[in-house]
C-alpha cells in the first residue's frame, strides 16, 4: 500500500520535471532525476521547517535590506544553486546526470511549496504557483 502511494506521488514530481525545457529542445528527464528532485525538496522543507523553529523559539527580527526571514531563507536557498554553464554542457548533463538543472533544483521544489508561495505573495496562475493537485505529497 506504501509503495502503491509512493510511486503515484513520484510520477508527479516525474511530470513536473518532465516539462522543464532546459536548453534547445532538452528536457529535464524526470525519471532520472527522481531521487535527488524529492532530496532537494526534502530539504528545501526540512531547512525552512528549521527557519520556522528557530522563529518561534528567538522571535522574528525586522526586514533585512527589504527582506522577512522567510524570503532570505528561500533567496538563500536559490543562491546555493547559482551555476553558469555552456550550452553544450547543459545538453550532455540533462541525459546522464542524476541532479536537474540547477535551476530546475531551485523552481521545482519552490513552485510546491506554499510557503514560498505566501513569502512573495504570489498567486495562483504565476509560474512559481504550481497547482495543488499537481503537487506531490511525499513529505
């Protein structure tokens, strides 16, 4: 029964990253990609399950150049993926390498997450908002 809700939760992040253009006419392919899009969104939750925690327990400090501690944490998270590479580059590693796109490691989870969502107060219809019932529920 586990493993029935599993893969049913897993095809969903497989079509998600399944529809992410990468370059030229290169996909992301979701298949291959599957364990390490659930760990990067595993820790995108984990991480900010830790903002969270440490909020409650020390208080919410003030803006920060402009910014809550939700939106530096997610701003955080995006810059630990920054990365430029050439074309031909990001066609040889969208069919052997097992970690998407760093871009797609940074928008996939993201765009699932509600937090994220209410952060930068964006709504449904905006690409970082992806539908509920498109979103897997494996954590």
């Amino acid at each position: 029964e586990d493993a029935v809700k599993y893969n049913a939760q897993a095809a969903k992040v497989v079509q998600q990253f399944d529809g992410y253009l990468q370059v030229d006419t290169f996909h992301v392919n979701g298949k291959l990609t599957l364990g390490e899009n659930i760990a990067d969104y595993g820790g995108a939750l984990a991480g900010y399950d830790a903002l969270e925690a440490a909020l409650r327990r020390d208080g919410r400090p003030g803006l920060l150049d402009g910014f809550t501690p939700e939106q530096r944490y997610f701003i955080a998270f995006a810059q630990s993926f920054r990365a430029h590479a050439r074309p031909e580059e990001l066609r040889s590693r969208v069919t052997v390498d097992p970690h998407s796109p760093e871009r797609w490691r940074v928008n996939g989870p993201l765009s699932d997450m509600e937090a994220f969502a209410r952060a930068f107060a964006c709504k449904p219809g905006n690409p970082m908002v992806r539908p509920r019932h498109e979103v897997a529920q494996i954590w």
